[in-house]
C-alpha cells in the first residue's frame, strides 16, 4: 500500500499545526515493530495529525521508518526533524448507522477565570476560577447563575396555540 500524496501547501499547513504537538508514539530500541504499529494506526484515526519519538541515532533508519510507517498507514508523511516524524491521515468517517448525535445532550463543565479589580489602582486583580455547568451561566459581576429557561411572551404563546 502506498502512503497518501498531499501537496506541499497541505504539507505546510500540517506542518505547522503539528508545531505544538506532544509525541504520542516512541518507538524504542525494538523498531519498528507490529505493536507500534498498532498504536500508530490507533493514534492516527483518534488523532488525525500526530508527532512520533524514535530513540534511533541513525537518521537514515528513521527516514525509512518514515515511509514504512506512511505506507503501511496509508499516511502522508509530513515532516522529520531530529528524531521526530509527524504523521497525518484524515480521520475515517463513520457510517451513517454509527454515528450518534444526542441533540438534548447539553455542554460540559467549563473552568473560567474571573479578575476583580481592587478600587484602588496599584494592586493586582484577584484571581478566581469558578466551575460553570452547562446549565449556568456567569453574570457580569462574576456570579455563577443558573440559566433561565427560554423566556416566551404570552402573544407567542397564544399564536402557537
């Protein structure tokens, strides 16, 4: 199997949203072996762009390892510098079966940094951070409330009826 041809813009923009990416497979003095294989592949379709560490000083093995990796994946390789190699595959889509969408499913708990300036100009602000939940909301003075459900005027109501 052959990796995956990109063109050198795409290249370039993966690139660069790789920059801060953490390693999330090390391939150690084994190789390349079957079972990193399978947590490439696994990172890979969780993942789509990912960074991999190889502990090898050699650099003509990892380059190899490079285009083992993007054929057997089917990947596009997209970067080696150093001993790291940057991989990117699209993430595979699910059948139309598979695929759940919960519409009642409201957003998750949400940290927020709230600043309170002293009234006197010098000092620092104070720092708290308040847990928000999705039915909350945070007011303009920093309090946490609890969202009111949608507020319908009694013309619309009786319209509807």
């Amino acid at each position: 199997m052959s990796h995956l041809q990109i063109t050198t813009a795409q290249r370039k923009i993966h690139r660069a949203n790789a920059h801060h990416l953490d390693p999330v497979v090390m391939i150690g003095n084994d190789g390349l072996t079957d079972a990193v294989k399978k947590e490439t592949d696994a990172a890979l379709n969780a993942h789509s762009l990912i960074k991999v560490r190889v502990f090898s000083g050699d650099r003509s093995v990892r380059e190899a390892m490079l285009t083992a990796l993007a054929d057997d994946l089917n990947a596009a390789p997209i970067w080696h510098i150093g001993k790291l190699l940057v991989l990117w595959r699209p993430i595979p889509e699910l059948p139309e079966g598979d695929q759940q969408v919960d519409e009642d499913r409201m957003s998750g708990p949400k940290d927020v940094k709230v600043l309170k300036f002293s009234k006197r100009g010098g000092q620092r602000p104070e720092v708290k951070i308040l847990r928000v939940l999705g039915n909350q909301r945070l007011s303009a003075g920093g309090q946490v409330k609890r969202a009111r459900p949608k507020q319908v005027s009694i013309k619309k109501q009786q319209q509807h009826k």
